[in-house]
C-alpha cells in the first residue's frame, strides 16, 4: 500500500512528459504550416488567356439620328400681324398650300404709295415725250437751237429712268404682297406650329421669343424618305463602302428593325470625338419612322485586320515606356512585352505587333507584378472570364 502513491506519480509525470512533449511537436508542425503558407501566399495567383485570331466579319452598334429626307423652317418676308393659321402639326400638306395668312397693313400702304408714284412719273415722263417731240420738230425748222431740243431730249431719258425705278418699286411690293400668304414650299408634313392668331411676326425673323431670338413660323418635313447619320469613329472608317448596309432599331418599334443603305460620308474627322458624320438613306413606307428619332445601327462588314490577334483590354498595361502586356513563361515567372495596339474597344482590343497565338497572356495582372517575379498559373471560377478568349492553365 506504501508504494501506491509513488506509482501515481510517476504516471501523472510520464503524462505530463508526454503532453508537453505534444505541445512541442505541434507547434514545430504549426510553424512549418505556417512558413509554407507564407511563402505560397507570396507568389499571387494569375489567371491567363491565349491570343485568338480576329474574326472575319466585324460587328459594330452605334447611336444615330433619323432626320426627314428635306425639312424647311418657313419664316416671313413681311412684317405683321397673324391673321389665320390653317396648318396644325401633323398635317400633310402639298407643295403651295396655305399655311397661314398675315395682315400687314403697313406694307400695303406702302404698295399703295409706290403705285401712285409710279402713276405721277409715268404722267411726267408722258409729259416729257410730248414737249421732246415738239421741240425735236421745231429743230427740223431751226425755230430752237439744237441745245434747246437736246436738253429735251435729256429730260425725256430722266423721266424714263424715273418710271424705270418706281416700276421696279412696285414689282418689289407685289412680291411682298405674295408673302402675306404663307404657302407650303413641297409635299411633307408640318411638324412644327409656332404662331397663333394675333402674334406679331417680323420680316425675316419669324415670331421673337421670350428671348428675343427668332423662331420659324412653321417646319415642314418630307418624310416619303429618311436621312439617318451615324458618327463612325476613326478606327472602323475602312467598313464605309458604296454597298454598307445596316440594320436600324428605333425605340417606338422593339423587335423590329428597318434597312438603311450607305450614301455618303463627311470625309472629314470632328478633332473632338474623331468620328466622321456618315449619311444612310431609309425607305420609310406609310410614314412610320418620325423625323428626329434615336436609333441604334448595327453593321456588319469584312473584317480587313482578321489576320491580327486579340486580347481581353483588361490584360494591357499601361506604362510610361508604351503599351504592355505580361507574359507567363514556361518556369511561371512574368515578363512584361512590348505591344503595338490597333483598334480599342471596351472588351477586347486587337495587337498589331508583339504577342503569338502561343503567348500565356495574364488577363488582369495585378498592380505590385514586377519582371521575373513568379506567378501561380490558377482556372479562374466558372463565369469569371466568358469573353471568349483562349484559356490555359
């Protein structure tokens, strides 16, 4: 029984011995855990992409504006009160209807007063052809000195002159007088009204605003044709052919779309937005596209850079030096290539020079990466990267 108590302690020490024994082991495995989780911490992980060919045809979307075939802002040759309006928006007109009709009573009093001083110099110059006549014969019989009828002579030639000028202010009245009519110039449709009844319109100048700038008295359009215009960037000038074609989506007709056909280009870059206005041509049966509206223009050309490679734009990398992307090379350490890049857009961008189809091209390459720092090559999740381009493990 003595040695009973002797034996419970060597058991609780060999226990204890072991336990801390443990403790020891686990924190050297914890420690070689932790160094190695360190060191794979420090190399980051990378997906990576393979360069593909551009493809044959290239598809391009772009905004537009429908505008009618021909539209005029009519505005008043005379001065004057609105006496009726005939033409409200939407109506369809031919080419000379009466859109409107405008009082203009100083004109006529002044048309009235250039007709009756063509009456008075007319009786002058009748006058004047009388006593020229006279004198003329009296000069046969040397009655008057040949100065006398030529002075007579001279006074007849002013009359003339006279009759001349004041016809010629009494042609120029009627036509004024015609512009009180306010007449369609061609077939279309009056899409806009900016008068009413009483207003007070301005020669040459139309109705005066709150701002006391000038307003049309009506637009009309004709809309049997359409003129759409597209600004084409730069880059994608070459697809402008004589046989470009697109299709045109307007808002007031989902799912539908509307052929439009190449006319003419500016031939010129805005130096603002580098785009060139191009010009389409639609057919518009039974009216229904509207002057005005927004579109959107798919097209769909050869592609005349198929040969080059492309590259997600994620993966390019700016430097002070130029354009660069980041290479893995076969011992997973980077290098950062130089690149010549030809067209931009926002998901993928062609490579005119410096990259080949073989090339294992970082597709977001962080920011700390510096040349020869190793890399781990990892499949990114699923959805990740859905653009289409080569993966590589």
């Amino acid at each position: 029984m003595a040695t009973s108590p002797r034996l419970f302690a060597i058991a609780g020490g060999c226990i204890l011995a072991f336990y801390v024994g443990y403790i020891f082991v686990e924190r050297g495995r914890a420690a070689v855990v932790l160094k190695q989780t360190t060191e794979e911490s420090a190399i980051p992980d990378v997906a990576v992409v393979t360069p593909i060919k551009s493809p044959d045809k290239v598809s391009l979307t772009l905004p537009g504006t429908i505008d009618a075939w021909y539209q005029a802002p009519i505005y008043p040759q005379v001065s004057g009160y609105v006496k009726m309006w005939y033409k409200d928006y939407g109506a369809h007109v031919k080419a000379g209807d009466v859109l409107a009709e405008i009082n203009a009573p100083a004109l006529d009093a002044q048309y009235a007063q250039a007709k009756a001083t063509l009456a008075s110099v007319t009786a002058k110059y009748n006058l004047a052809v009388v006593t020229l006549q006279r004198w003329q014969n009296m000069g046969k019989s040397h009655a008057v000195s040949g100065q006398s009828v030529s002075v007579a002579q001279a006074n007849e030639q002013s009359a003339k002159a006279e009759v001349d000028a004041a016809q010629r202010n009494v042609d120029h009245f009627v036509a004024l007088e015609k512009f009180k009519i306010i007449v369609a110039p061609f077939d279309g449709v009056v899409t806009a009204r900016e008068i009413s009844v009483g207003d007070y319109v301005r020669n040459g100048g139309g109705n005066l605003t709150s701002a006391g700038s000038a307003s049309e008295l009506f637009t009309v359009a004709d809309v049997h044709r359409l003129r759409l215009f597209v600004s084409v960037p730069e880059v994608f000038s070459y697809i402008l052919q004589p046989d470009l074609s697109a299709k045109v989506s307007v808002p007031p007709y989902l799912g539908r779309t509307f052929d439009a056909h190449f006319l003419t280009t500016a031939r010129g870059y805005d130096p603002n937005t580098r785009t060139a206005v191009t010009e389409f041509t639609m057919d518009n049966p039974n009216e229904v596209l509207w002057p005005g509206t927004f579109a959107s223009v798919a097209f769909t050309a050869h592609n005349e850079h198929s040969h080059l490679y492309e590259l997600p734009t994620s993966a390019l990398v700016f430097q002070e030096k130029g354009m660069q992307v980041v290479l893995v090379k076969p011992d997973n350490t980077v290098h950062f290539q130089d690149i010549v890049v030809g067209r931009m857009a926002d998901t993928s961008t062609e490579i005119q020079f410096g990259i080949d189809s073989s090339d294992r091209v970082i597709a977001n390459p962080p920011a700390d990466l510096l040349e020869g720092d190793k890399v781990n090559v990892v499949v990114p999740d699923r959805g990740y990267n859905q653009s289409g381009f080569g993966k590589s493990e």
